[in-house]
C-alpha cells in the first residue's frame, strides 16, 4: 500500500506541465504588449474616452461661430366671417424664415473655449497613463508568471532532490548507519515538498490566467529571464534630478493641473451669468396667405438688428453656481497640491528603490554562490558521517531559497526601472522593448 501510494505521488510531479496551455505558441514581453494593447478592455476604454473628450473643443468653439437656421409652413385655413353678410372662406398661407446670428459678447461661451482646451489636454494625459499603466500591468504580470515559473522549478528540483535523499535515508537506515528519526524527518521535508508542487503549479495557471485577462488569449509560456542582467543606476545618478523632471513631466500631476485649470475656467464661466449677451441678427421672411378679413396679402422682409439681454434677476441661481464653483476650484487645486507630494514621494521611493535593488540583486547573487559551497561542504560532511541528513535538507532549503529570492530580485529590479520612468513621465513601450530583449 504504502509504495503504491508512494509511486502515485511520483507519478503525480512527473506530469506537472501546464496542462490546457501545451499548443500555444510562447511568448515574450513585447510580444504581450501588443497583444494588451488591442486586446485589454481597461486600455481601451481609456482610448475611447480620450477620442470622445477631443470633441469638447470643437462644441466650444461651435458656441461662437455662425448660427444659421431655417424654418418654412404652409397651412389651410377655414374662416367663418360674421359680418353684414356671413361667409365661410377657406385659403392657403405659407412663408419661410432664414435667420443667421454672430454672438458679439458671450463671456460665457468665449470662456468654455479655453475650458475645453485644458479638457483635451486633461483627456491626452489620462490617456498617456493609461499607456503607462499598461505597461507597467503587463510587465508586472509577466514577471509573476516568471516568478511562478521558477517556483515551480525549484519546488520540482527540490522536491526530486528529497526524493533521492529519501530513498538513500531508508537505505542507510536499513544498514544501521542512521536514526529512524532521520528518515522520519526527511519523509516529512519529502511530503512538505510535494504539497509545495502542487500549490505553485497551481499559481503557475493562475498567473497565465491573468496575462489572459490582458491579452485575451491564453498563453502556453512565457520566455524566461536566463543569465544575468546589467544592473545599471538610473542616469541621471541622482535623485533631485529625477524629482524635477518627474515635476514637469509626471501625468498624474499634469492631469491634475488640467483639471485644476478647469474648476478655475467654471468659475468663471458661472460669474459670467452676471453679464449681458449682444448678438448681431440678419433675418429674412417671407409670408403669402391667400384670403381673410384683410384678403390676400404678400409679406416680404428683410432685417438686421442687435439683440441685447441682461439677466437681472434669476432667484440667486447664478450666485448660487458661482459659489459652489469656487469651492470645487478649491477641492482640485488640493487634489493638484496632494498629487504634487505624491509625486515627488514616488520618485524618491522608486529612485531609492532601483538603487536597493541594485544591491539585493549582487547580495543575492553571492547568497547562491555561498549557498552551493555550504551545501557542498554539508554533504561531503553527511558522508563521513559529521552532519545529519537534517543538516543536509536545511542547506539544500536554503540554498533553493537563495535562488528563488535572486530570481525574485531580478524581476524587482526591472519592475522598479519601469516605476522610476513612469512616475518621471518619460515611461515609453520601447523601454519594455529593450527589456524584452533581455528575456529568451
């Protein structure tokens, strides 16, 4: 029972490839980036609300131009005249109105041109983040899909590695050269690594899953990061630098500074209901009815005037506007200060970042070195008989952690390049093209 049960977990890790993603093509960063980019519904939502804001201009300027319209009837009339003699009378009437207008003086409209210019620059610095954000969501997910992947790499190889050092505890103790508590603990360390398998398997599909959430299509792998990498230091090498230009150039904040502009544009615009409009106004008409009291008679006119309106009383509704405006100019030039402080928070915190990564990425790297000659040393040791087979696990444990937290540090490493670049505002996808090239 007990090797059948034995041979089924064998059987069980010898098959954990992902299974429903075998005839997909592999893919590499870039490559999935292009996908989301037609694929993702967050990205192109934002690109549809960034056409539909670029009309905001031309309804503004719509406000200000030529107004043209024309209206004609035509009708019949039955007429009942009392008079000294009654009579019914039944006669057609028609006519037409071509009328043309030019706002001369409308504050409010000539305001709600400049409203709309900061709109459209408000909607292309929203749509330049969603870009960022894409980038940084794919590069993100890929690196969990790599991260997954060696996991489940290493869970694999520690896991045969438990294996064999099982089978030879048994064998040792069989001959009397060690405790039945060694073999007890390495079936332990052996049932632990099997149920880890499982588990990192299982976040394997669901990290692929979620690159499919981007892409829309389910991917088979993803190309590895195999080697090292260059760990370069941000350029410029320092971090007041990188602070000014995220100022200037940061898409949170110029969105932030556009929406800004806006709340002070609707200030004014609501202040505006105070003041007078003038219009110039051509009109013609034309009207012909064919009978009545009066008889026939054909009305051909033509006129050019100036229409003039100021509202003097509307029940505080105009004050009433311009008030609330003012506060909500308020809110955003807070929300403008708030995103200023991020700002600058965000690029200190990346730019340090990116130089801690640097450092954990070399650590790490010696970590593994020290890791392979501890090991090393801790077996040869098992083999004369001066170290436990718990000596042996504990150090190939760690020395598969090391690598695994290297692997990590790598990823960590390339993601915080990206968050440095998009929280400066200079994120463009040829930054991820240059890392994909890192990545085979």
């Amino acid at each position: 029972m007990k090797k059948s049960l034995f041979a089924a977990i064998i059987v069980l890790h010898a098959s954990v490839n992902t299974t429903g993603y075998a005839n997909e093509p592999i893919s590499s960063l870039f490559d999935i980036y292009q996908l989301a980019e037609k694929s993702d519904p967050i990205y192109l939502t934002s690109e549809a609300n960034y056409f539909a804001l670029q009309q905001s201009n031309p309804q503004s300027w719509a406000a200000v131009l030529p107004q043209i319209s024309f209206s004609a009837y035509k009708s019949n009339t039955e007429q009942d005249i009392t008079a000294s003699t009654s009579s019914i009378q039944s006669f057609d009437s028609n006519g037409y109105t071509l009328r043309i207008s030019q706002a001369l003086f409308r504050q409010s409209d000539f305001i709600r041109i400049s409203q709309s210019n900061a709109t459209v620059l408000k909607a292309q610095a929203s749509f330049d983040l969603a870009k960022h954000d894409l980038i940084l969501r794919v590069a993100t997910n890929y690196f969990n899909v790599l991260a997954a992947k060696d996991d489940l790499n290493f869970n694999q190889r520690e896991y045969k590695a438990l294996k064999r050092r099982l089978l030879q505890s048994d064998q040792k103790f069989k001959v009397g050269l060690i405790a039945i508590t060694d073999v007890h603990e390495a079936r332990a360390r052996y049932d632990q690594s099997s149920a880890q398998v499982i588990t990192t398997k299982n976040k394997l599909q669901i990290t692929l899953e979620n690159l499919r959430e981007l892409t829309g299509i389910t991917l088979a792998d993803v190309k590895s990061l195999t080697g090292d990498i260059p760990l370069l230091t941000p350029e410029p090498e320092n971090m007041d630098n990188w602070v000014k230009l995220a100022l200037t150039n940061n898409l949170d904040l110029l969105a932030a500074k556009q929406f800004m502009q806006i709340a002070k544009d609707e200030v004014a615009i609501q202040r505006a209901g105070h003041l007078p409009t003038l219009d110039l106004v051509a009109e013609r008409s034309y009207s012909k009815v064919g009978g009545g009291f009066f008889g026939t008679r054909e009305i051909d006119q033509n006129s050019i005037s100036l229409e003039f309106n100021l509202p003097l009383y509307v029940g505080g509704r105009t004050s009433s506007k311009t008030t609330q405006a003012r506060y909500e100019y308020n809110a955003a030039k807070q929300k403008y200060i708030q995103s200023q402080r991020a700002t600058e928070r965000l690029t200190r915190s990346a730019y340090l970042n990116v130089l801690s990564n640097i450092s954990q990425v070399q650590a790490l790297k010696q970590a593994v070195t020290s890791g392979n000659k501890a090991l090393e040393t801790t077996q040869a040791g098992f083999e004369v008989g001066t170290r436990t087979t718990v000596d042996v696990l504990n150090s190939q444990r760690e020395l598969f952690r090391a690598k695994k937290d290297y692997a990590r540090a790598r990823y960590d490493y390339l993601l915080e390049t990206l968050r440095l670049k998009k929280a400066a505002g200079v994120l463009t996808a040829n930054d991820l093209k240059k890392m994909s090239n890192l990545i085979q």
